[in-house]
C-alpha cells in the first residue's frame, strides 16, 4: 500500500474549489452508511439532505468529480464511495503523528475512526518524561527528542497537535522542518507556517461560544415575542341551555 509520501490529492490541479472539498467528506459519510446498508443506489435530494446541503449543491459539486448520476436512477453508492475516496487521497495509507498525549491527545488516539478511513496513527509524541514507553490506544510513546527521526522513518506528512497553546508554534515548526506538510491543530492558538503547508484548527471553545451566541439571540428572540404579544382578555361567558349537561351541569368538555 501506497503512503503519505507518493502521492498528494489531485483536487486543487484539477480545479476542485476548497468549498467542494470540504463538502466531500460530508458526502462520503453519508454514502458509507447507505453502502453498509447496502442501499445501492441513491437520488442526489436523498443523499443532500443526508449530506445537510441542498440538492443543486450536490450536483454542482459531483460535476467538478465527473460524475452526473443516472436520471430516473440516481448514483450508484459504491461508485461514489470510491470516486470520492479517492479524490480525497483515502484508497492509501496517511501515517499521522499525534504530538501532546494529555487528555485530548489520548482520546485522539484512541479514536476508531482514524483507521477506517485510510490513516494509520504511526506514533504518539509528549514533552514529559513520564510518559515515554507508556501505551496509549495500544501504541508506546515517544519523547519530543526523537520527533524528527519519527517523521523521517515513518514518512509522515499529515500531524496533529495537541499540546497547549505556548508549546504549539515550537512543535509546529519542529513538524514542518521535519517534512510535514498539513497538520490539525487543536491547540487554542494561530499558528505561522510557510507557503506549502496546510493548517486546519479545530478548537472546541470557539464552537461552543458560537452556539452560545445562538442560544442567546434565541432567548432574546422569544423574550421579545412575548413582551410584544397582546393581552388575551378573559371572555365572560353567560351559559345558555346548550351548554349545559343533561343534569343542568356544564360539560366536562366545552362545545367548540
């Protein structure tokens, strides 16, 4: 099997915008769990709203693969599935390195999913001494010292980071001077690369102050509503024969 090193994704010199990638792991996900079904076919509505995006998207951004579907038909799921792995680089091997083995680090590597979709976590990095030949998720680590040598010998071009935000930069250079040419940064920081390296952050706060922006412009939404609502006067009713029981009792359930 082929690795990280002999072969790059074909998406940014085939024109593919940035827009369209990051929608086809969506699109991927949601085919995976159709071909375990065994779902052969699928309409590009059924697929975009299992996907979250609109159909027009959809199709607009299977246009940029080469693949147009069927009318009356759909796309066939498991074409798609390889079609879409592949330009996404998933039908090899991507050793990753994981660099910061704290809480974060150790859920990381112990994540199922990693393996499943064509990354293989090839060593787990930590500054603490301490942690050196610990097993986390079935996998020794290893000292900060031997970081260059781990990405040289297993030919690793994908890391991910882990570690506070001060240690971060540091480690990042260290990785990039190494070799690497993306890295997942979850540490709460920016990080300063050069030209050829790709960054993608992932910080956890950030998304949750987001939704707390939501859940406050919600409640000031309703809170709105209900003092701009008018006052429901209570009707007095004089009850006439009709409205009566046949004991002269008001009805358990009013008439309409």
């Amino acid at each position: 099997m082929a690795t990280g090193r002999t072969h790059r994704p074909a998406t940014r010199s085939r024109g593919i915008p940035e827009a369209t990638v990051a929608r086809l792991p969506l699109y991927l996900r949601a085919l995976t769990a159709l071909s375990e079904r065994s779902v052969p076919t699928v309409s590009s509505e059924e697929l975009a709203a299992a996907a979250g995006v609109n159909s027009a998207k959809l199709r607009k951004d299977f246009s940029y693969l080469g693949s147009y579907g069927t009318r009356g038909v759909g796309y066939d799921v498991e074409y798609l599935v390889y079609q879409i792995s592949r330009e996404l680089g998933l039908t090899q091997d991507w050793p990753v390195v994981i660099v910061g083995i704290g809480n974060l680090g150790a859920a990381l590597a112990n994540y199922g999913g990693f393996a499943s979709r064509g990354f293989r976590v090839a060593a787990l990095i930590d500054a603490d001494p301490a942690m050196a030949g610990k097993p986390v998720a079935g996998i020794p680590v290893q000292h900060t010292d031997e970081l260059e040598s781990i990405i040289q010998d297993n030919g690793v071009s994908i890391g991910v980071i882990a570690t506070p935000a001060g240690a971060a930069q540091q480690v990042c250079d260290r990785l990039v001077a190494a070799g690497v040419t993306s890295i997942l940064n979850f540490a709460p920081t920016v990080l300063s690369v050069p030209d050829g390296v790709d960054v993608r952050k992932v910080d956890l706060s950030i998304e949750l102050q987001i939704l707390a922006f939501h859940e406050q412009r919600k409640a000031g939404e309703e809170a709105t509503a209900t003092a701009e609502s008018p006052a429901v006067p209570t009707a007095t009713r004089t009850e006439s024969a009709t409205d009566q029981g046949p004991d002269g009792d008001v009805p358990a359930v009013m008439p309409a």
